[in-house]
C-alpha cells in the first residue's frame, strides 16, 4: 500500500510539472463526492452520495463528518447531491442542500437548507419536495446557484422518462427558480399559468448537472446529460423550452437513430455547445480567481466518463469561444469543480478524493 501511494504521488507530480500548475491531494476514501463548499477560508463542506457529509480543513487535510442530515433515498444516481452557501451566509448562516427523499416507494428530488452547529446541521427545513418522482433511480440532477436579485435555482433531471421534460405539471427536466425561502417569486414565467407548475423558470432539459449564475453579466449557464451524444450548455432563459426529448443532437443508445424530431425546432432553444461523444458533464463553475490569469472568466465543467475538467471560453457576448481539456492523465470520474476566495482550484472525484490545483 505504502508503495502504491508513493507511486500515486510521483504521478500527481511529474503530470503537472509542464502544465502551468501543480496538484495536491487533500483527502480520499470518501465515496462519490458529490458537492463541495467552502464554509470559511479554510474548511470545505463536502457532500458523500450515500448520505454522508463532511468537513475538510484545507490547511491540516484533516475530515469531520457532521450529523444531522435527514433520512436520504441513495439508490443509483440519487442520494446525497448538491450544497451552497449564499453571499450573506456569515449573516444569516443558511446552508442549502439538494437530495432525493423517499417519497411512498420512490425517490423526489430536494431542496432543502439548514444551519451547522458544532459539527452538526440544526433547524434542518425542506423547502420543496418536487413533483419528480418515476419508478427509475436516475436524472436526479441536481445542482444550485443564485442570483444577485435573492433567488435560487436548482435543477432536476427529467428522472428517466423522458416525456415529464415537456410536462409542465411535473418539475422533472427542469430548472426551478425559488425565493431563499423557498416561496415563489411572483415574476417567475408561469406563475399565472393554469397549465405550469409555479416554480418552473425553464424545462426541456434531460439531466443538467451543473449550473451557474455570472453575476458579472447576469447570465444564468447549464450544462446537461445528452444521451450518447449530445452533452449540452445552455444559456438558460426564463419561461424557454430546451428541447428535450423533441429536439437532440444525441443518438438512441440501442441503435444509431436519432433522438426527437431533429437537431431544431420553433419555439425551442438551441445550446451554445454540443459535445460529440458525450464527456458526461457533471458540474459547472466560471472561473473568478487571479491565480491562473488565462482561465478567468471560462467556465469549468467536470467530466464522468471522458474523465477531465472541460474548460470553455467565453466572449462577452456569451459566445463560446474555445476548449481546453486538463487532467485525462488522471483518469478520474470528476464529480464537482469549485474554488476558493483566493483563487485556488478544488475538485472531487467518484473516487472519494479532493485534490487542489495550485499555479505551478
């Protein structure tokens, strides 16, 4: 074992010695880890799939696991998912969670926050159990982000039946915008509509697993699971249908059919980049640190099966402008991409791992 991790070591050291950094292991053998978040300037909150979460502490890469979190429904890709914290959590101190509850004999996903304690979560609120639930434990989403204006959005994966994506009485396949919380903002884009569920702001979507809001240009960025081919990032707008399953530019997975009707459709947005084969996107920050000059402003999406972090520019028109792949040699499922106030890099691994990415 001691020679394995020796080996390891001079791996991590010798892949990044021409690239512009060098990468550090924090911690490992902690299950898929799915969210990450830095609570202070030292410790990352970091969430386990199985239902498990934990505190790192950046400087001694010591871990506490924290108690308190509910009961979570950890089969196939749901479980434990996505944390967050907001700009004014020194204030008010509210930690924002995603998971998938058990619902009769079926999973919905979550949205849920709570405060920590010494070293556990109090005053634990679900805040909204979507309409989502299917008798398939897959396309859970779920990812959070929030704006400047004091709302919150949060994903949902269309949870294997592909036809709840265009159902606007289920949240399934779509991305829903809440007040703190959990409320409805009164101009969310179906809030008057008979036909809608209030929460929805966008829908067409399959499995986005990342999103991210620039408050630098007020643009809300999606990235989602297409079928085999056909990863998408989207610019999501309100009240805009995404496509899916009508339109795709991804094939059937038993035969080399297309999905849907075709690659367009009136009435139905079209992505700003596809990605043929699917690197099976899995988180999605933009990059707002000084320490690595030619990545600010790209957005960073972790990858499951082509195993990378996925780095697309962008002009300021939100065009997107140019790929970058690092890491392949690593040869690891990147589950969440995130960074700290002074700019180093942080990523997860379905490997239970943390590494951090510092200029080399």
């Amino acid at each position: 074992m001691k020679i394995y991790v020796l080996l390891l070591t001079l791996f991590v050291s010798l892949l990044s010695a021409d690239s512009g950094y060098r990468l550090e292991k924090l911690t490992s053998g902690h299950g898929v880890i799915w969210g990450m978040v830095f609570i202070d300037d030292k410790k990352i909150l970091f969430t386990q799939r199985e239902g498990k979460a934990g505190i790192l502490d950046n400087n001694s890469k010591t871990v506490k696991m924290i108690r308190g979190l509910p009961k979570v429904r950890a089969k196939g890709q749901g479980g434990l998912l996505d944390v967050a914290l907001t700009t004014d959590f020194n204030k008010e101190g509210w930690i924002y969670f995603t998971y998938v509850k058990e619902v009769g004999s079926k999973g919905a996903t979550t949205l849920a926050r709570a405060k920590l304690g010494k070293n556990r979560l109090i005053a634990w609120q679900d805040l909204l159990v979507t309409h989502s639930t299917t008798s398939y434990n897959r396309h859970f989403g779920s990812r959070i982000a929030f704006d400047e204006g004091g709302h919150l959005f949060f994903s949902v994966g269309d949870r294997g039946v592909r036809e709840n994506a265009q159902n606007l009485h289920n949240h399934a396949g779509s991305i829903l915008r809440l007040n703190m919380d959990g409320s409805v903002p009164k101009d969310n884009p179906f809030i008057h509509n008979s036909i809608a569920l209030n929460e929805i702001y966008s829908y067409g979507h399959r499995n986005p697993q990342g999103i991210y809001y620039d408050r630098s240009t007020q643009r809300l960025w999606a990235i989602e699971h297409g079928p085999r081919g056909g990863d998408e990032i989207n610019l999501i707008k309100k009240g805009q249908n995404y496509g899916w399953p009508v339109i795709s530019y991804g094939k059937e997975y038993w035969a080399p059919i297309a999905v849907g009707e075709g690659t367009h459709k009136k009435g139905m947005m079209q992505p700003h980049k596809v990605y043929i084969p699917s690197i099976a996107p899995s988180s999605l920050m933009i990059y707002e640190g000084n320490l690595f000059p030619r990545w600010r402003g790209k957005l960073f999406a972790g990858a499951l099966v082509l195993k990378h972090i996925n780095i697309i520019g962008v002009d300021k028109n939100g065009k997107l402008t140019s790929e970058e792949r690092i890491l392949e040699e690593l040869g690891k499922r990147i589950r969440c991409v995130t960074q700290d106030s002074r700019g180093f890099i942080y990523f997860s691994t379905d490997n239970g791992e943390i590494f951090k990415l510092s200029p080399g």
